[in-house]
C-alpha cells in the first residue's frame, strides 16, 4: 500500500475544495483559516505540485487539485459511511450484565421491564453466574460484584450500589401455627441452610446468628441439637423456606419482594450485617453513555 499523507490535511484540503474559501473550511472544522493554510500547504509538499490557485481571487483548484478533490471526497464518505455502519452494530448489540446467579434471579430480572421501559432500544444480555468474570476481557461489558465493603473491586471503575442485611425469615404459617415465637422454639423447626465459601471470613450463616443470639436471650438451643436442610444454591435454599420447610437466613435485598408481600416473614428481630452490591465497568469503554444510565437506573430501584 502507498504511504498516505495525514488525514487532517486530507480533511482540510476537502472542505476548502468544498467551500473553495479557506476561511469557511476553518469555520466548518473548528480551527483557524491559518491552520487550514497550513495543512494545505503540507499536502501540495507531499504530491510535490499546487492544489489550489490562491491568486487572482476567488480561490480555484488547479488541475491537480481538481483531479485529486474527487478522490478524497470519495474517500472520506467511504471513511465514514463505514464507522457509522460499525458504531450503529455496537449500538445493537445487548449490553452484557453479569451477575450472581441469586441477584440475577431475585433482584434484576423482576425489576427489568422497568428498565426496557426507559431504553426500550437498549438489547440486554443477562449472565447470571457465581464466576467472577474478565471484563478486561471482554466476557462483559458491566459486572455487579457482591463483596464486603472491605474488599472493593479493583478491576474496573466501581459504582457503589447499595448494601444488605442478613435475617431470619419464614412462611407465616410458621409464626401463626408453628409455635415459633422464640429463639428456643428453633428446636422444633428446621434450620435451612445455603452455601458460603470457605473464603468468606464472616458469613451470615446460623452459626454466627445463634452465636448473637444467645448474648441477647438466655434460652437459645444449641446448633448440633437442631434439624438441618442444606442447598448448594441459594435460590433453592429461599423456594425452601417460602414452601414452609423451615427457617432461613436470606439477605433482604434477595427476598424483598417476599417480605413486602407478606409471603416471607422476619421470625426474630436480630439481624447479621450483610455485603455489599458494587457495578463494575471498564474505563473508556465505547457505550460509557448507556452504561452511566444502567448505573443511575440501578442506583434508583432498590
């Protein structure tokens, strides 16, 4: 391929062939008559001949010129037909939102018609997974990490959301006819479980709230003498304890629908504290405007 020369004098020099005036070329492209000049200048260097006819006046193209203008004209609207072709396909493609299997189901998919309603020409991709993914590597254009305030992602331009706490909560059937009234009445009733990693320092697990409880009430039965259901997934764990199979320990960001319905109660009003919901974006990336609105949007409906 032939060297080309810069296209800022190519620029120049086809708003000045345009206009034939080096003073409406400057107005058209933000600089000043003696900028266009110069480039100009610098373009009739490289070809080695004059392009336009300066005197007498009005400006004029000289035949090198007038052979060259309809080239890079040309050039230039194939230039930009192009990028606009591939910045409308960006446009069109869903923006990637990953997210914890449980925030995805619980919190984000309920509360997405609200957000189409908003940007009805936003295509969404939701990726719920427990995998932390590369944004960096394209696996996602927005990550909401779910992380103690202690330890804030650092792969990306973070976004705090909001943060959550831990209760224990039940099928009011539990609290009406379950004689669940007090922490020792745990004992007749299932506890229900949901994993944490081994990683997580404090979890908010029964252990630690039975722990809590008993410096508050004297009367709290011990772990190892209890009834235990477990669910690697803590979704399971939350169909679980709607269904009145026992008693469980959910964020109240996960099961907010629940207990603003009345299909989940708080059994007790001692609480763990729970984590926070961070948005992760990667700087300068291309869709910063759709994606600033996702973060303000998600920042509203909680």
């Amino acid at each position: 391929m032939h060297k080309l020369p810069p296209l800022i004098e190519l620029r120049a020099f086809d708003a000045a062939a345009r206009h034939l005036s080096f003073k409406k070329a400057a107005a058209e492209l933000g600089v000043t008559p003696t900028a266009i000049s110069h480039q100009i200048g610098l373009l009739e260097r490289y070809c080695g001949r004059a392009l336009f006819r300066r005197r007498p006046r009005p400006l004029s193209l000289t035949d090198a010129g007038a052979r060259l203008f309809p080239a890079i004209r040309g050039g230039l609207e194939v230039f930009a037909a192009a990028i606009a072709a591939v910045k409308w396909d960006s446009d069109q493609q869903p923006l990637r939102v990953t997210t914890t299997n449980a925030f995805a189901s619980r919190w984000l998919v309920p509360r997405l018609p609200a957000w189409r309603k908003l940007h009805p020409n936003v295509p969404m991709e939701v990726i719920g997974t427990d995998t932390v993914l590369d944004l960096q590597a394209g696996d996602g254009d927005v990550a909401i990490r779910y992380a103690t305030s202690r330890v804030v992602p650092t792969d990306g331009i973070v976004d705090d959301l909001f943060k959550d706490t831990f209760w224990p909560v039940c099928n009011p059937r539990l609290l009406s006819t379950g004689g669940l009234k007090r922490p020792v009445d745990l004992a007749s009733h299932v506890l229900i479980h949901s994993y944490w990693s081994p990683a997580d320092r404090e979890p908010p697990t029964w252990q630690r709230w039975l722990a809590a409880a008993q410096r508050r009430w004297r009367e709290v039965p011990q772990l190892k003498d209890m009834q235990h259901l477990s669910f690697r997934e803590e979704l399971h764990a939350i169909e679980a304890v709607i269904a009145g199979q026992g008693v469980g320990i959910f964020s109240d960001v996960l099961v907010a629908h629940e207990l603003a319905a009345g299909t989940l109660v708080k059994a007790f009003r001692l609480s763990l504290p729970g984590y926070s919901f961070f948005m992760v974006r990667r700087p300068s990336h291309p869709r910063a405007r759709t994606i600033r609105a996702f973060s303000e949007w998600l920042q509203s409906a909680t």
